[in-house]
C-alpha cells in the first residue's frame, strides 16, 4: 500500500514538472499568443492593464495562467484567465474591491435572470458546451453573497458525469460575469447505457452485493451521550457502486487506506502545573465544587508518570525524559479526565529529531487509551517486509488479548481495509488495523481500537482506544433490514451515473493512457442526502439523529394578491422565510418570528426557530440576539407580539445605528401621531422613516400598532434594499 501511494505521488510530481525547455521553446510563444488572443476576443479587458503570465502543467498539457491588474491602487480590478495550449479557457475571475462594498442588498436580478445570462456567457466562451450540460437546480441563495453561483453538469447519452461541468458566477445587480471554471476530462469513452440492467435489478443488486448494516450512533444532549439505532450503509458510497452492466459490485479510484496512521503526535506547549491559592472568602460556585470532588478521585501526575513507566508493553527506557504533560477532558464525555504526557529520548544535537513517546492515560482508571511512539530509524531504507496482513492481525489480536482482554471481546475486526488493497498477501511496511465495538452485536463505529503496526520492525508503534461509558437502547424492535432498504430506495434512490471507472484516477494518467480511458456505467445512492436512516421510524436523518429535511422552494398559499406578496416571495428566495405553506400575511407577528426573519438576514449559523425547537434551542437563538445587540435581556419576550416601533428599534440595532438613534433632541418626524412614538424610540423611528425602512399609511406610522407579519416582510425588504 505504501509503495502505491508512492506511485501515485510520483506520477503526480512527473506529470506537473516542467516539461523539457525545447518543448516549449518550439510552441511557447505560439500557445502564449493565442492564449491572450483567445482570453481578450471573449472578455473586456482594457488595453491600459498591466500583464503577467506563467505557465504549468497538467495532465502532460500546458496551461497559461494569464493576470491583468488595473493601474487604480485603491479600487483595483483584477482579471485572472487559465487557457491550455489547445486555447480552451479553464478559468476566469474578475476582483473588484468595489463589488464588496454592499452588505445585506437585495439583488436587481433574480436567480431565473442570472441563469439566462449565464447561458449566454457559456455558450459565448466555449460555443456549443451547453448542449451538453444541466443546470443543477438550486432553491436558496444567501443574501449576504454578491454573486449568484450556478453549476452544470455533464451529461452524455443521457448521463450524468457530475465530475465534470462548469462552475459560474454572474453579478447579482449587474449581471456581469465574475467567475467561470470548466472541469472537462478529454478523451474519455462513456459506454453506451444500452443493455444497462433497470432500476429494479439495481436495486436488487444493491441489496445483494453492497447493502446495509444496523449501527448505533449518539448525540450530546445537555451533556449527556445519547445512543440510537440506525441503518446505513456497509461501503462508502464514493467508492463502491453497482456496475450497471454486470450488476455487480465496483469498486472506484484508489483511496489510501492502508496506509501508516502518520505521526499521531500530541504536542503541546509546555505547560507547567499551576500554583493554586485557596481562600475562604472565594466562593465557588456548584459547578466548580462538583469539579473539585471529580479531581478528588483522579490519579496524580506522579502516580500517572509511574504507571505509563512501569508498562511493559510501552517499555519506555529509564533514560527518557518526560517533557510535556497535562490533564484534559476527554470529548464528548467531559466526564472523563486524560493525562497525556510525552516523555524524550535526550538528544544532543538539537538539529536531530530525538526519539520520544506520547501516551494518554485514563485519570480514573488508570487505563492507558492511546499512545504513539517515534525512532528515528536511519536504517529503515534497508529493511524488508516482514509479514502480510494475516500476520501482522496476529500480532495485534495477541496485543489485544493480553493487554486489553475486556474490551477484545466487544471488538469486530474491520475487514474493509482489505476491500482497498489489491492483494492483502502482499507484505507493505506498514499497516493500519482497526476494530469496531460491538454492543449486542450491533457496531457502534464511534468506539473502538486504532492501531498502526510497523511492519519493518515488527512492532506496533501506535495505539488508541475510544469507550464511551453509556447505554444502549434495545434493537428487538427497529425496522428490519428490508423495510430499510425499501425506504432507502424510495427516499434517497438510486441513479445512474458515469463514473471514473476502476483503477487510478484518471486525472493522474499521461496523456496517451488517458486516451485509452473508460468511465465507468454505474447505479449509485444519491450523494446530495445523508446515507442514514432512524431504525426506530423510517426517516431519513443525519448522523447525530436529527431529521433530514429536504430543500425545495420555499412558497405559500395565501399571499396571492397581498400587498406584501413580491416582498415575501424575494425574502423566501434568500432563505428569509417562516416554516410552514401558509404565511398569514395578516396575522400580527411574535417576537421569535420577527427575530427569526431577521436573524437569517445577519451571519447566525445557530438553531433557527420553528414550532418544534426546545426552550434550549431558543435560550441558544436569544443568547446570540443580546450578543449582537439585537435585544436586551430585559425584552425578551418569545411570544409577545410586537410593535410597529419596537420592529423598526430591533432593525436600527441590526443595521447598528442605535447609539445615533438614541441620542435626543436631533431628529424631525413628519408623521401626524409622533407624538404617540415612545420618547426613547423617537430617533428609531426617524432614521427608519428617512432611509425609506417604513412609510406608515402616508399620514400616521401608528406606533402602538402590532406589527402584522406581512408588515414585517415589507420593513425587512426594504432594511435589505439599503
């Protein structure tokens, strides 16, 4: 395994070398020519631009990397364009300092508009593609990005080839093109879907020859671990596919499994242990009491040093120095508590890096849970194989056996290692062996034991245990494995696609083999939704258990005719919207409403707010409103209706002109019943009023007046259209 990852790496470094100086010599000026020609007869680049170009390799072809930068310092345009020696443009993108000026915008055009220029720009730049492309259809749009993105896709005969396709993205008040790239892989054969086996055998196959498996999986719920039951499947969906000829299992592409874990080092800053001081006039709080009764049972740094010095199987000379050392909790369980301590071969040349080990070791049961030991082995180059994979399991079950007996009888040999290796009889310098727990049978991939064996040295140099001390719910009455692969079928599916097919990637194959290339005919589950499904219910779900929802446009059945329709549409379009087909435009809208419309306007990544979210959910969303300056603690009210002027002060805190707002005595309202506005909001209401925010019914604004959710959209439209 080691020798093919070093294959691949080497075919990398000879395909990207700079080829032979008479090569380009001969064709240089040639190619570089007709690269500027081509980038400057398909995009504006003015003739004052200064001009730079470099040149590589890929895939034995050269590509000319071409840059024109404006002579403007201060609001400088910059134009990057990749064309090959073949003038076929790769790549374009224009920077503008001034296109990232605008903040929360709403764009001039929608993404139905982009889409029909972005046609125009491909098929401008490389007449004749688009027939063979698909526009991937997208729903959402983040309304803090000044561009639309769009992606096509391959098709040939009908099939997709998702690997290859063109990357766009069009100005979203302007139209303009501010980026292109084309991902083509030339010369390879697709196999005509003729003869294909159907959906129907596919399927069969897939359950035959792939399939899936019940696992547990588990949240963190208040700090508390929480196991589930789910199905999934039993090889990874990139690489293992049914072939749709044959109808059986294919595996994809060469991936490094196999291969030595690396230095799974855990340096750290050194940290010495801290001088602590008690007095009785410090109070502490239940949590830190708890803390202190926890430390109370774990074991000493000296006891720990002791115990990981007398392991017999670390074998740690006397002569090595501990070094670094420090006590963590482990994650998720923060109820555990790990020393990790790193002991150093003294070396006296600082220049050399010395040997040394790393160690963790279980504050509470004095486990040893990982460890990685380091030799600075001068002679390895010399030193042969010494045993296949078969033996080298030997080794490690016997490690297992003798010294972690408990937990060898809950394991389950990973056999899948052996999936991507193309002879396991083979000897390699090392490998990466790796078992599951086992709970009742099910595996539980989150625990389990890691371990890299030296090969050359017979040893095994790298070992780490992950248990978490938690239950298990009962599986007697999960959905059974066929009812799971019905719902898989019927909720996620399979497709058809092309696909690279077996062996290397072609991308790192030499010109002439490439020619010689075939992709793949294959079924496949559809790579755009989580491969898990609750055992317990059915749905589709992600890997910590919460519910897949799928993204679709989001619409409702009772704006038609509203004042506020165009405004809640063109929100819905950005992700601004209320859960739920039906708006209530009419109805008056909740703080938690108003504040979640206006939270997915702002960088909020937190639990958005639905009618099913936890009180820990909206405790989450309002922490982070206080944080911004949004509300105050004081105001917090989920379920209270809200105000015209409170709206408008909740929009000038977002727009952060609320220290302006609040100051008195500056500021004119035109609006007949100002003197009904709260003295404290008068300045809200005037800025609001001035940067178009609100209008009111033309006379009055109508302070007190709850807010109707229809209204809400309007302020929120226009606060975007700033």
């Amino acid at each position: 395994m080691k020798r093919k990852v070093a294959l691949l790496l080497s075919l990398i470094f000879m395909l990207t070398m700079v080829l032979p100086l008479q090569s380009y010599a001969a064709e240089m000026d040639r190619e570089l020519e007709n690269a500027i020609r081509t980038a400057k007869s398909k995009f504006t680049i003015p003739e004052d631009y200064k001009f730079t170009s470099s040149i590589y390799t890929s895939q034995s072809k050269k590509i000319y990397e071409l840059q024109w930068r404006s002579r403007d310092t201060i609001d400088g345009v910059n134009i990057n364009v990749s064309v090959d020696g073949n003038g076929t443009i790769l790549y374009y993108y224009r920077y503008s300092s001034e296109d990232y000026r605008r903040e929360r915008r709403l764009p001039e055009l929608s993404r139905e508009e982009a889409k029909v220029r972005a046609d125009e720009y491909i098929e401008h730049i490389a007449p004749g593609l688009l027939q063979d492309l698909k526009y991937q259809e997208e729903y959402q749009d983040n309304v803090m990005d000044i561009n639309y993105y769009l992606r096509y896709y391959r098709v040939e005969n009908g099939v997709p080839y998702y690997n290859d396709g063109v990357s766009i993205g069009i100005n979203r008040d302007t139209g303009e093109l501010q980026s292109y790239s084309l991902n083509w892989t030339e010369d390879l054969e697709f196999p005509s879907p003729e003869g294909a086996i159907s959906l129907e055998e596919a399927e069969k196959a897939y359950m035959d020859e792939l399939g899936l498996r019940l696992i547990y999986s588990f949240t963190r719920d208040d700090d508390v671990l929480r196991a589930f039951p789910l199905y999934t499947t039993i090889y990874d969906n990139m690489d293992f596919v049914i072939d749709a000829l044959s109808g059986r299992k294919l595996r994809l592409e060469y991936s490094i499994y196999g291969y030595a874990a690396g230095d799974a080092d855990f340096i750290a800053e050194e940290k010495q242990a801290p001088t602590m001081a008690a007095g009785e006039s410090i109070r502490l709080s239940p949590e830190e009491l708890k803390a202190i009764q926890e430390a109370a049972k774990l074991i000493s740094l000296e006891e720990a040093e002791r115990l990981v010095r007398s392991s017999e199987f670390l074998g740690i000379p006397d002569e090595y120095e501990m070094q670094n050392y420090y006590l963590y909790t482990s994650w998720p369980d923060n109820r555990e508590y790990i020393w990790s301590l790193r002991f150093n071969k003294p070396s006296e040349d600082d220049r050399i890096r010395s040997d040394y080990v790393n160690v963790s070791i279980n504050a509470k049961s004095k486990e040893i849970t990982s460890f990685y030991s380091y030799k600075n082995q001068q002679d390895a180059g010399q030193k042969q194989p010494i045993k296949d994979l078969a033996g080298a399991k030997e080794d490690v079950n016997a490690f297992l056996r003798k010294y972690y007996p408990k937990y060898f009888e809950q394991l389950e040999y990973n056999w899948m290692i052996e999936e991507y290796m193309d002879d396991a009889a083979a000897k390699e310098d090392s490998y990466y062996i790796t078992y599951t727990r086992l709970v009742d049978g099910v595996p539980f991939p989150e625990n389990g034991v890691s371990i890299s064996y030296d090969n050359l040295n017979g040893e095994i140099n790298s070992f780490s245990l992950d248990w978490f001390d938690m239950e298990f719910p009962s599986v007697k009455n999960v959905i059974s494995r066929d009812d799971a692969h019905k719902i898989l079928f019927d909720k996620i599916g399979l497709l058809m696609e092309y696909r690279y097919g077996a062996g290397p990637v072609i991308p790192l194959m030499a010109a002439e083999d490439q020619k010689q290339a075939r992709a793949a005919l294959v079924y496949s589950l559809s790579p755009d939704k989580p491969l898990y499904i609750d055992a317990n219910n059915g749905n589709i779900v992600y890997r910590d258990g919460s519910e897949y929802v799928e993204p679709k446009k989001v619409s409702y059945k009772d704006i038609e005719g509203h004042f506020a329709q165009k405004q809640i549409s063109v929100l819905a379009d950005f992700g601004i919207y209320l859960d739920g087909d039906e708006f209530r435009p009419n109805d008056a809208i909740t703080q938690k409403d108003f504040l979640t419309l206006l939270s997915r306007t702002l960088s909020y990544y937190g639990p958005i707010i639905t009618g099913s979210s936890s009180q820990k959910e909206i405790d989450e969303f309002y922490a982070y409103l206080v944080r911004e300056g949004i509300i105050r603690e004081s105001e917090i009210a989920p379920d209270s209706t809200v105000a015209r002027e409170e709206a408008v002060k909740y929009i000038i805190r977002a727009l952060k002109y609320d220290k302006v707002a609040e100051i008195r005595g500056i500021f004119n309202i035109n609006f007949m019943d100002g003197d009904s506005i709260s003295p404290e909001l008068y300045g809200y209401v005037a800025i609001a009023s001035g940067l178009g925010i609100v209008n009111g019914n033309g006379a009055n604004f109508m302070p007190k007046k709850n807010t109707t959710r229809g209204e809400a959209a309007v302020m929120i439209y226009n606060y975007l259209r700033l």
